[in-house]
C-alpha cells in the first residue's frame, strides 16, 4: 500500500497539501491540492466543519461563510471527512475500481469511530433500550450501523452524488 492509499493521508492531506511539482502536470491525477481546483478541500484539523454537507455551497457552489464555514464544501470534504470516510461499507467490495472509493472494502479498512469520552460504541448503542422511538439517519446521524427502523431504505440516498465529482474536476 503506497501512502497516498493511507487513512491518515485520505483524511489530512488528499487535495489539502498544496503539490510541490513545478512541471505541468495532470492535475486530477495528483493527490495534492492546485490553485484554483474546485476540488481542493479544508483540512479537518485546522478548519472545525462537520462531515454535513453545506446546503448553500451544495445548491450554489460557493458559500458566503467560506473557510468559516460549519459545513463540508464538496464531495471530497464531505466524504473524507474523518467522521465519515470508510466508516462504511463499499457496495462493490473488493471489486470497487474507483481510484478513490470513500468506502471500506474489507473489514480491516471499515473505521470505527468511537463516541466522546472514548467509550466506543454505536450511536445505536445510545438509543438501545429507548421502546418506541424510530432513529432516522437524515445527514449523517448514526448511518448504515444497522438497528434503526427504516435506515435501510434511507442508506442508498446517502451515497455521493458522483455527477458532482465530475463538475469539481472540470
């Protein structure tokens, strides 16, 4: 596995570290970030935004609130965000051909996130033993961890919009 395949690097440096090349090159081959890329994104550990898509820049492309901004700018911020990359299953498994698949393909690449406190845990261990209430995964709540009635249904409308990938890199 070459580093740029890392978690670490996916999460904190894919299209965040600016390249270092001064030789043209294809940039949407490049795992660094080029001036003017519409794909280039905020590092998470410097910008505090959540792993929500921001409606304004999703309906617009652009954001008033810019780097400021609570929400995640594009799909690449959205789906790399530490909250959400390989926190799931890719549907294609080992088979997947993306060059960058935001999904985990084995169990060992699948990333647990553990709950505030460090407990571990689910969000759906938080709701166990709650009689009566129905968890809804609306925009990144507790998300394809299985137990909630009607989070099957909702886990297709959550994968990423691949249109928007493509008008990122144009």
């Amino acid at each position: 596995m070459s580093v740029y395949e890392t978690d670490e690097f996916r999460m904190y440096a894919f299209k965040i570290k600016r390249c270092a090349k001064t030789k043209s090159h294809d940039w949407t081959e490049c795992p660094y970030a080029h001036r003017g890329e519409k794909a280039r994104r905020r590092d998470p550990r410097k910008f505090n935004y959540s792993g929500v898509a921001c409606p304004e820049f999703r309906q617009a492309g652009d954001c008033r609130r810019g780097q400021r901004c609570e929400f995640a700018h594009g799909v690449f911020e959205f789906w790399l965000h530490p909250a959400r990359y390989r926190t799931r299953a890719c549907k294609a498994g080992p088979r997947c051909l993306r060059k960058v698949c935001f999904f985990a393909h084995s169990p060992e690449q699948l990333r647990m996130l553990e709950e505030e406190g460090g407990r571990g845990g689910s969000c759906w261990d938080l709701v166990e033993g709650m009689n009566g209430l129905r968890v809804w995964d609306g925009v990144g709540g507790c998300g394809g961890g299985g137990g909630g009635e009607g989070v099957e249904e909702e886990e297709e409308e959550e994968w990423p919009d691949f249109e928007w990938v493509n008008e990122l890199v144009e």
